[in-house]
C-alpha cells in the first residue's frame, strides 16, 4: 500500500487534497566516521531510501500519530517543557520543542502515518524521522525555513532534547544532498561542496548489510567516545599550553595535528586511540574527495575500508555481528570498499559495490554471517539503495 492509502485507512474521514507528503532519505556518509562531533570534515549520500509521512493539519494544537514501524498511536498537545516520551513519540515532540524554542508559532497540529524502508540500525533514521516532523509541522503552520535552519532544528532536537551528543553529518547528508554527487562538508565552517560522479566512473551502487540487531545510540558508549574526544582536546590544549575554556568546550579540530604528535605520549591510551581516528579520517575524506572526483573507486573503497578498520582498532566500535561483517565485505569479490555506519554499535554495514556482481555478494556475506550468527536468520537482510537528492514536502 502506498502512504497516502494508509493514511486514508488510518483517517478515512480527511477529504481529498487535504493530505500531504514529507520524505527524508536515510544516509550513507563513506567517509568522516566520528568526526562531525568533533568539527571534522565529511562525505556523504543521501540514500534513495528513507523516511516517509503522509499527514492533514490537525486545526487544534494537537499532535496525532502512527507508525507502520512501531506499535502504538502516539498522541500529544504542542505546549512548551514537555519531558520526553519513553516511546518513539519523543521525537515529535523534539521537533516542536526545537521550533517552540526559536519561537516559531504552532497554531495547529498534525495528523500523520509514518514510515521507514529500510531496518533501523546506522544510517540516521533517528534524524530523518525528526526532520520529517519539522517539515510537517512547518507546512500545517505556514513556516519557511532554509536548508540551514532546518538542519540545525533537527540537530538541536536530537541533541539537546533526545540528548544524544551527535554534529551535523546525518541533518546535512539527508538535506544538503544531491543524486550522484558526493557530499564534501567542513562542519566547522559549514561550507559544503557537491562532486559530481566523474564521467569515467565505472558503474556503482550501494549496499546496506542489516545485522539483524537495532540499536539507539543512546543505550550505547556513543556520548562516551565524544567525551573521550573533548578530554583529549581539553588536554592536549593544556598541555601545549593553548589557550581552553571547558571540557564541553573543546574539540579536535581546535588542536593541529603536531600539538596531538607531540603530546600523544601523555595521553591516556584510549585517549591517544581516539585523536589517531579523528586526525587518520580527515586525510581519508580529503583523499576519498579527490579519489571521487577522478571516478576512482579502487582507491576510493579502500579508504573505506581503511576507514572502517581505524574505527575498529582506534575508535573501538563495532559489535561482534559488525566485525563479522566487515571482514566478510574485506574478501568480497564486487565490493570496492564498505565500513559500520553510524556509530558502529549494531546496526548495519554500508559498502561501495560494482552492480554486477550484485548477486554473488548478496549470497557471499548472506551465507558466511548466518553460518557465524544462525541466530540472526530471518532478521539479517542485504539491501542494494542508488544515491537520491534530500529532504523534501509536497
């Protein structure tokens, strides 16, 4: 059934013309792991997967909502300090507590039927379902906002209301991108370049390798591993005798890479462990840029893949279930280059393949994971997405 005849059967009673559309595609980013917490650079995709909600106005200030995902009708009124939901509600609500807090007016509410398309684990549904809200919202209630605005709505919602300690990659990919062009974003400064696919490119596709096992990174070490970053940016400062405020306050990008060569000694080794990531990965997004740009993908997927093993050895993520994955995909006939996606606690395994090969490396890394985890038969799932342009309302 299409969104709109789900909605229809969920309201039967909204006449024709009344019912909109928001779509936010879900996000890949090759290349930039942990990095945007810390005012790293990055690359990224919008997926031409993702988050879809077909909604009315609702003329009185409430909030109606249901989920093709998630069980539950969740139901609220807009008003101001409203303490998170335990359910997957609580993000509407950060969505008008993002505009609430700008003073954006929300004279009516929404009645909408949402969903997703692909398993949630690691590609930003948490922010793509947020900016659906916010676009739904600012179409019942007549608000404009820029592409700017709107990404840093959804990450004030997911990072001071939701409370996880994410940077701009997720909002920026699933807003800011373009079909068949890679996103180059600093997000210290906010300036963004879009690299078009070189014409001698050899084909591609994306593929997405569900582990079977979701995650929300607020039951995770995610927050943890951002403050490991901020401490060893707190200490370096110090110790190179920079000028610092507050831990909170400190970043990786603030400190050279010579400050971090010449004190990692003194740091704590996991400290040390995390600075090596963050420093390794912004040379890989500067090289994978330029490896795009030339259409080439042997180089490019093996950043990834370098990438992806520095998330292992230094920033220490990954499950079992997505080690697995990974090294499957590192002895994969077709596969240019993959890595964990997201924060790399569960979730899923993204990669860079040649389409041809599409059928064998579904059947490669199918067999040899379930032979591994028999006991993620049935939840385990491959999924091959194209690039796609960002979020969008009609």
């Amino acid at each position: 059934m299409t969104i709109f005849e789900i909605f229809e059967h969920i309201y039967p009673n909204t006449r024709e013309g009344e019912i909109s559309r928001v779509s936010c595609p879900y996000r890949l980013c090759p290349l930039g792991a942990h990095s945007d917490h810390q005012f790293g650079i990055i690359s990224g995709f919008a997926l031409d997967h993702g988050v879809e909600m077909a909604f009315c106005v609702n003329p009185s200030r409430v909030v109606e909502l249901d989920s093709c995902n998630f069980d539950g009708r969740v139901q609220f009124i807009i008003q101001p300090d409203m303490p998170p939901r335990e359910d997957w509600g609580r993000y509407a609500q950060g969505a008008v507590w993002a505009l609430l807090r700008k003073k954006y007016k929300l004279v009516h509410g929404i009645r909408g039927v949402i969903r997703g398309s692909l398993p949630i684990g690691g590609l930003s549904s948490s922010a793509a379902v947020i900016i659906s809200y916010i676009l739904a919202l600012c179409k019942a209630n007549d608000i404009q906002l820029t592409p700017d605005k709107l990404i840093d709505l959804a990450l004030a919602a997911e990072k001071e209301y939701v409370g996880l300690s994410v940077g701009r990659l997720d909002q920026s990919c699933e807003v800011l991108s373009l079909r068949d062009n890679l996103l180059f974003l600093d997000t210290q400064t906010r300036q963004c370049q879009w690299i078009p696919k070189s014409p001698s490119m050899p084909p591609y596709e994306f593929a997405v390798f569900y582990s079977g096992v979701s995650r929300t990174l607020t039951g995770t070490a995610f927050n943890k591993r951002v403050d490991e970053c901020r401490a060893s940016a707190y200490a370096l400062k110090a110790m190179e005798g920079m000028e610092y405020n507050t831990v909170a306050e400190s970043y990786l990008r603030q400190v050279p890479r010579e400050v971090y060569e010449r004190w990692k000694d003194r740091l704590p080794e996991n400290f040390a462990k995390r600075c090596r990531h963050f420093y390794t990965e912004f040379e890989r997004v500067r090289q994978g840029a330029a490896a795009w740009k030339n259409g080439d993908l042997q180089t490019f997927g093996q950043l990834m893949f370098a990438s992806g093993q520095s998330s292992i050895e230094n920033y220490e993520t990954g499950s079992e279930e997505l080690i697995a994955i990974y090294d499957i995909m590192t002895r994969t006939k077709g596969i240019y280059g993959g890595r964990f996606s997201g924060a790399g606690f569960k979730g899923c395994c993204v990669a860079v393949i040649d389409p041809k090969y599409r059928q064998s490396i579904e059947e490669n890394v199918t067999k040899e994971y379930l032979e591994r985890f028999p006991e993620h038969r049935g939840a385990f799932s491959v999924h091959f997405c194209n690039s796609a342009d960002g979020a969008r309302c009609e």
